[in-house]
C-alpha cells in the first residue's frame, strides 16, 4: 500500500483534458479519497494558473485539442518544473506514451483504467513530488550552510574530507595545529555534521550538486 | 536494320567476288582489275568485321535450332564467355532461363519464317550470374532471299528490370500502407470516441461507491452523477451509430430514386430535432428533376447529417434567427442540384477546408466522420459535394449528382 502520510496534506491533483465530462468524472473519483483536485480545459490554463511552488501531480491525456499532453511535458521540462506528471493513454497510443516515459513523464495509465490502480499511481506520484521537494529543500541547506563558511573553514574542510591529519592540514595552510583545531570545529558546527563521515556525506553531496547545476 | 543490310551487301559482294573470279579466269587480260576489286571485297568485309567486333552491344547469328553460328566480343561478355569456343556451336538455350525457353524458341520460330521480333527473357550466364536480357532479332538472307541465320542485336535490361519491379513493389507496400493507415487511423478514432465516455461512465460509477462508503454521498449528487453516467452511456451509443452507418455504406443498394421525395423524408426523419431547437425549414423543389441511380438510405442519411450539422452550427453558436433552406434545381449538366443553407455563424476558410477531413469535428462531441461519410457516398454516384461559406453569412452545402442513365423514372 502507498505510504499516504509521505504525501503532503496540501498536494493537489491538477488534471488536464480538453473533454470537459470526462475531466469532471476524474474530478469525481479523485476527489471521493479526500484528495483537492483543480481541472483545466486546455494545456495554455494550466500553464498559466500553475505555480511550480504547488506541491502536486498532473494527470494528462496525451491525445488533445490545441497543445498535446506531450508538448506541455516538454513546456514543464524546459521550465524545469519538476511535477510528476501521470499520462492517461488511450488504444493505439503506446508510442506516444513511450515517448513521453523517455521525456520523462513520472508514469502512464491506459485507458480504460481501473479505479485503485489510478489512484495508487496518482498517490504514488505525490509522493514521489513530496520525496522530490524535500530532497530539494535539504540541498538548498546544504549549499546554504557551505555558503556560510569562510574561504579558510571551507579549505580545512576539504582537506579534511580527504582524509589528512590536523597535523598535516596545518603544515599546507602554513597554520598552528590550535587553529586547525578551532576551524575544524566551527565547520562541523556551521555544517551541523556530528561525525566525520557526516560531513564526508555533505561534501561529496555538494561537489555532486555544483557539478550538476 | 543497318547490320542487316550490311550483311546482305556483303553476300551480294561475296557473290560478286566469284563471278568476278570466274571472269578473271576466262579473261587474263582483266587480271589485274579483278585482283584490285578482290582486295577492296576484303577489305570491306574487314571493315564490317571490324565494326560488328566494335559494337557495344551483343551481336550475334543463330541457326533454326538455336545454335550460336557467330558472336561479338560484347556478346561474350553478356554471357560471361572468354571466348568464342566457350559458346560457338553452343545452344543458345542453355543460358536462357526455363521459364522462358518455350518463348525463346517461338521468336526464333518466328524470324526464320521472315518476321522481326522484340522480346525480353532471364539469363542464367556461364558466370552463374543470373540478368535480363533484351533482343531485337530479323532474319538474315543470303543472295537469293533465303533466311539463313537469326540475326539479333541483344543488351543487358537488368538495371532497368530491377528499378520497374522495385518501382512495382513500392508501389503495391504504398498501397498497402495507406490501406492499413487509414484503418488503423479510423480504429484509434473510434477507440478514443468510445473510451472517453467509458472512462467517464467507470469514474463517475467508482468514484460514487466509494462516496457510498466513506458515507458521504447526498440526494442531490446522486441524483446529478446518475444523470451523468446516463448521458455518457448515450454519447458512447451515438459513437456505434456513427459506425454502424458508416459500415452500412458498404451494402449500398441503388436504385432509380426522386431527390424531392428523399429530401421530403429527411426533414421528417430530423423533424423532432428541427422542432426542438427552434429551427424552421424552408423546402424550394423544383419538380421536373431528374431521376437518379443511388441507395435511398444513404443518401436520405446523407441528407439528414446536413441537417443536423445545421441545426447544431445554429444552436451552439446561439443563432436568433434560425431557418435551414433546401433548394433543389436541375444541374448545367442535366443531373441534379442540391443546396442546404442556414442561417447560423459560417465558417472561417481555415475551418471550411477541413470540414470534409475525417476525424476533425468543430463539436466538442462529434467524431469528424459526418462529412467525410457524406463526400465519399455523393462521389460513389458520380457527384460532387461542396461548401459555400463565409464568417457571419451561414454555411450551404451543395452537392450534384448525374442523372439516372436510364429515362424510365420511379413514381
């Protein structure tokens, strides 16, 4: 079963169809296990009401009128909005949904659909926005917390990370072995890392996320 | 022709020669002129020789039974023969493909009893290659008119054989392609037409058990989702009647048919629907038109989509004046002329040059077959359908249809 409580209360289901009934039918369902849900007629609404700071899944029907469900994938991918997004397909649409799985959609869903299975994949989904925001979060600390240390707190860090002995640290910053000593507390302090690997754990972290922006 | 000619001019000069030597010998004192004419005899056979040798393209002599009696070095080449030895003497049929030996054989029949031929046939080459080959044959004379020798000129159609075939099959896959696109383009309109309701119908019926459940349904959204649920188990009924007619078009039954009296029961058939939307239908028939040849119940199908389509143009766009004219009149080319107007919005050119696509609907149900359905069953009688509109100005569909060819015409 889906962890429910992972889901934060305030995530809301965005569906998107240009076939108004059946937007309302899905509205119906999802709404019946006490979940908000806000429709749009068009790819263009949605786009224009959404902010990507709304925790929450989109549900798409990759056959519509005007923008597909895949170029709004593309839209969202572009404005690096990280919405999963659970594509709703229809008979003889299995290369589209392929195409839109290696865009990245979060998953997709065959019409016609069983109603648990939709709504698993549908609380999965938020989960997996829920995963992804705090991750998020705990990134933007971390740099944050790096960004708060001194040039000096930051070059024993890394030396520290590499595994040298105060001793040694003090000999290539041309430093007294006591002043090693007071930056090296103040790093894990200002890291609020409780043991050496803690902190081996948010450099690499770090370096991996600076490499990757 | 020209190596004929040429082979026939040297047996009359090769002729010539032994007269001419025959002559020397009674008459020494000619001696000398005779000897000069000789040399100049071989000395054209050489330069005959030498241009039949030179010739890029397979020359070549056969005898009644097939036999290679001679050959060019272009000839060789056709068959994969080093040389002269390898086919002089030789059945011509041993390279020729089975299935076509039996036609071979009837050509060369042919030449020796004075025709000229042209035929193309597979070869199996010394070389084991296998090609086609071309041949232009006409028989060879000697000085009497007697066939003597099958004489052809023969070249390599293999490239060109192989590019016509490839061309062929391309153009059957082609065929098949857009057969098979066009059925899995309809199956995958027709599956999304009928899922969308399905998918609603299922939602609205789950969502509502487990409301049930959690014991929060009320009177009035039961009362508001069994509503729902009723009108899209319609909506996917309406999708198979679209089918269905569409299907029927396939066992088309026609017959001499009045247009007056087909029109006449389309406009009873659509008369609950004119009614309900406040639309008012105005019939201008002429009554001196022609018979036609068509299946009532298409047509009347036809005519009763036209309709609908107007009344729905009008209502949607909210239209206060609604009235829908059938006019009908005989055609410049002696068939008959039909006009549907309304009064309704028009259409933009963009929309207007789509209306006749399958699959594009201006309605927010409609699954785009209508007039699609309706130009192929006016274009299997001959016709011809057509749209006159402009924003603000109404739509009115036109179609003709030739005249029955019989002038006996149904009561």
């Amino acid at each position: 079963m889906i962890d429910k409580a992972r889901a934060s209360p305030a995530a809301t289901v965005f569906v998107v169809d240009d076939d108004e009934v059946v937007a309302r039918s899905l509205r119906w369902l999802i709404e019946s296990i006490r979940l908000p849900v806000v429709t749009f007629a068009t790819a263009r609404d949605f786009l224009e009401t959404y902010r990507p700071e709304q925790p929450g899944c989109l549900v798409l029907d990759v056959r519509m009128l005007g923008m597909s469900g895949i170029e709004l994938q593309e839209i969202l991918k572009q404005r690096q909005w990280g919405i999963p997004v659970l594509f709703i397909t229809g008979h003889g649409d299995v290369q589209m949904a392929v195409r839109a799985i290696k865009a990245g959609a979060f998953d997709f869903i065959e019409k016609p659909f069983n109603d648990q299975d939709m709504l698993d994949r549908i609380q999965r989904a938020l989960a997996k926005d829920a995963e992804r925001r705090r991750t998020d979060a705990e990134c933007i600390a971390l740099l944050r917390r790096v960004e708060s240390l001194t040039q000096r707190e930051r070059e024993v860090m890394h030396l520290v990370v590499d595994g040298l002995p105060n001793k040694l640290i003090a000999d290539q910053l041309g430093l007294s072995a006591k002043t090693v000593e007071v930056h090296r507390a103040r790093v894990m302090e200002k890291m609020g890392a409780h043991s050496i690997s803690d902190l081996v754990k948010m450099a690499l972290k770090e370096e991996q996320l600076r490499s990757t922006q | 022709m020209i190596v004929i000619w040429f082979w026939g001019v040297l047996g009359l000069l090769l002729v010539l020669l032994f007269v001419a030597l025959a002559v020397v010998r009674k008459r020494d004192t000619r001696h000398a002129e005779f000897l000069a004419l000789l040399a100049k005899l071989k000395e054209s056979e050489n330069r005959l020789r030498a241009i039949i040798e030179a010739e890029p393209e397979c020359v070549k002599l056969l005898d009644a039974e097939g036999r290679i009696i001679e050959i060019n070095p272009a000839g060789l080449a056709l068959v994969d023969a080093c040389c002269p030895e390898d086919v002089l003497g030789q059945s011509i049929y041993d390279t020729v493909a089975p299935e076509h030996i039996e036609n071979y054989k009837e050509q060369v029949h042919r030449v020796f009893s004075g025709e000229s031929v042209a035929f193309e046939y597979r070869v199996l080459t010394l070389g084991g290659r296998e090609a086609w080959h071309q041949s232009h044959a006409c028989p060879l004379r000697d000085a009497n008119g007697k066939i003597i020798a099958y004489l052809s000129v023969t070249r390599d159609v293999t490239v060109h054989k192989q590019a016509e075939d490839q061309a062929q099959r391309h153009q059957t896959e082609l065929a098949r392609v857009a057969r098979m696109s066009a059925i899995g383009e309809m199956a995958t309109g027709i599956a999304h037409e009928l899922n969308q309701p399905l998918a609603a119908i299922a939602n609205f019926a789950k969502g509502s058990v487990r409301r049930l459940q959690a014991g929060n349904l009320t009177h009035e959204e039961t009362h508001s989702v069994l509503h729902d649920i009723g009108t899209q188990a319609e909506r996917a009924g309406e999708v198979l009647r679209h089918i269905r007619d569409f299907a029927r078009k396939r066992n088309s039954l026609p017959r001499l048919v009045h247009m007056n009296a087909l029109i006449a029961s389309a406009v009873r058939l659509t008369e609950h629907e004119i009614r309900q939307h406040g639309v008012t239908i105005a019939l201008d028939l002429n009554d001196s038109l022609p018979a036609i040849n068509a299946d009532p119940i298409m047509v009347e199908q036809m005519l009763c989509n036209l309709i609908r389509n107007a009344v729905e143009a009008m209502t949607q766009a909210g239209s206060t004046q609604r009235r829908i004219v059938i006019r009908t009149h005989p055609s410049d080319a002696g068939g008959i002329e039909v006009e549907v107007s309304d009064s309704g919005p028009g259409m933009s050119e963009e929309v207007a040059q789509q209306v006749f696509d399958q699959f594009f609907s201006t309605k927010p149900e409609g699954m785009g077959m209508g007039l699609s359905i309706s130009r192929s069953i006016i274009e299997t009688y001959g016709g011809r359908l057509w749209l006159e509109t402009a924003p603000g100005c109404g739509a009115s569909f036109h179609f003709r249809i030739p005249a029955a060819q019989s002038l006996k015409a149904v009561a």
